[in-house]
C-alpha cells in the first residue's frame, strides 16, 4: 500500500493494483444520481420521510464513492480518493437495506401479524437495530484502515473488522430473508404463528359467537393482491442483490488488501456496483409509496 500521491496513470503506482475505468465511473456516477434524484423526488411526494435517511442516504454514498473512482482514474495513487471510494462504497448498502426491513414491517401489518413470529414494530427495531451496528462497525473499521494507511502501516486490522461488520449484515439479511420467506409461506397457506385477535364485529360477521375465540379459523383480510405481490417481488430481487455484493465483499476483504479479488477491476464493477445500482433501481420502480397500501406508508 503506497501512501505517497503520485499523478500518473502508471498501474505500479496505483493504490487498487489497477488504474479505474473514468467511464465505468462515470456511468455509476450517472446511475446512482439519477436514481438518488428519483428517491427523493418520491420521498416527498409520497411523504415517506424515512426513505431520506435510507435509500436517498444509500444512493448519496455511492455518488460520492464512485467519484472517488473517476477521481483515481486521473491520480490512481492519490491516497485520499483512494480512501474515500473504500470506505462510503464498503458503507453505502447499509442504510438502503435498513428499508428493506421497515417495508417488510409495513407488509406484516398489512397482510397480519399473525403470520410473523414477531411483531411488525418489533421487526423493524430488531433489524434496523442490527443495520446500525453493522453500519457502525464498518465505519470504525474504514476508519481504521484510513488512518493506518495514511501513516504507512499496514490496513488489515481495520479490514478485519470491516469484514466483521459485513458479516454481521450477511447474517442479519439471512435471518431476515428466512423470516420473511417462512411469512410469505403463512400467509399463502393461511397458517397463522398464532391465534388472531378479532373484533367482536368480525365475529359476528361470521357468524360466531363472541365468546368463541380459540377455535375460530382465520381468514386474513388482507388478501395478497397484486401490488402486494410486485412489492414482495422488489424486496425479493433487492435483497437478492444486496447478498451477492455481500458475499463478494466478504470474500473480497477476507483475501486480504493485496489479494487477486480486491485487485480485479471487473469484480468489483460487477459485483458490487453493478448489484447496488440493480437494488436501488428496483426499489424506484417497485416503489413503497405505489405499492403499499396508503395506511402504512409513513
């Protein structure tokens, strides 16, 4: 790892073992800005306040990652774009999968939390929760890894515990998949975790009397319609894409600072940006504030 800022082109000197693509930076630049653009442009008009500090936090990170690339592509041994595109490009999913959790929360209220073997809020404060520390340690660890390399000493400390923080976010979106995968089943199949508590005038619209409650069957009022369905489908594919960066990422940081994986432009374009762009581009297009019903968007 160089610490000194060289403004050439040249690959030895580079700090990536490779000189960045200016047009792959560019392009991403383009991609993260426009969609950065569009989540606002929802957030306000949908007055989903919560998507501000989440997806429109995640694509603002990506920007300024991915200008820290094109900025390479001119000066690949400068030290500080060099510092500036691993630590917001390592960071930037974090607050986009913290939406992840909270549309899945607005899900199980809509469609019964009866089906959840948690609580919707509970959901959501668990898992946001988990993003945090997962955010957190991934920041003291770039931080880590930045000051060791601006000193001439050697990162792999502070990638550790970056790689620390990227498996607890892969195991965090594991048991969020599997939950949200056993809910889906549930309510298809109408097999409720627990019995539901219904309202005097359910009953008697169904013809029960009011004492009746444990034998009661369920019959879920919100039925899986068809924005329903596309919303589960988003949070399907984003998470999907969020799991392979995660991987690549694990992998990448456990090969070392030096390793073939972290060395290989193509990677990272593909596995990393490239999934982030597809997540964030999915969510404005299968976006909460179409999909989910009125009552549960804020």
């Amino acid at each position: 790892m160089v610490s000194a800022k060289h403004h050439n082109n040249n690959t030895d000197d580079s700090l990536y073992g490779y000189v960045p693509t200016e047009w792959v930076a560019i392009i991403f630049i383009v991609v993260f800005g426009l969609s950065t653009i569009v989540h606002i442009g929802q957030a306000f008009y949908r007055r989903m306040w919560w998507l501000l500090p989440t997806a429109c936090l995640a694509g603002l990170a990506e920007v300024i990652g991915w200008s820290g690339r094109l900025w390479s592509s001119q000066n690949p041994g400068n030290l500080n774009p060099f510092l500036i595109q691993i630590c917001t490009t390592i960071i930037a999913p974090t607050p986009l999968i913290a939406s992840y959790f909270v549309i899945l929360g607005r899900l199980i209220e809509h469609l019964g939390p009866e089906y959840n073997r948690i609580g919707p809020s509970m959901y959501t404060i668990i898992f946001c929760s988990a993003d945090v520390i997962a955010l957190v340690i991934q920041a003291v660890g770039g931080a880590s890894a930045s000051i060791a390399v601006e000193n001439g000493n050697n990162p792999a400390k502070g990638g550790h515990i970056m790689l620390g923080g990227i498996v607890f976010q892969l195991v965090a979106i594991v048991i969020y998949s599997v939950l949200a995968s056993e809910f889906l089943i549930r309510v298809i199949r109408g097999w409720p975790v627990r019995t539901p508590k219904q309202s005097t005038d359910e009953k008697a619209e169904l013809g029960v009397s009011p004492s009746a409650s444990s034998n009661l069957k369920y019959l879920p009022g919100g039925a899986i319609d068809r924005k329903t369905k596309l919303m589960f489908a988003g949070l399907a594919f984003s998470t999907l894409c969020i799991f392979i960066r995660s991987i690549y990422r694990t992998i990448e940081l456990a090969n070392g600072w030096s390793g073939r994986i972290i060395g290989t432009e193509r990677y990272f374009n593909f596995l990393d940006g490239m999934m982030v762009a597809f997540a964030m581009i999915c969510l404005n297009a299968l976006h909460p504030g179409w999909l989910l019903p009125a009552e549960r968007r804020r």
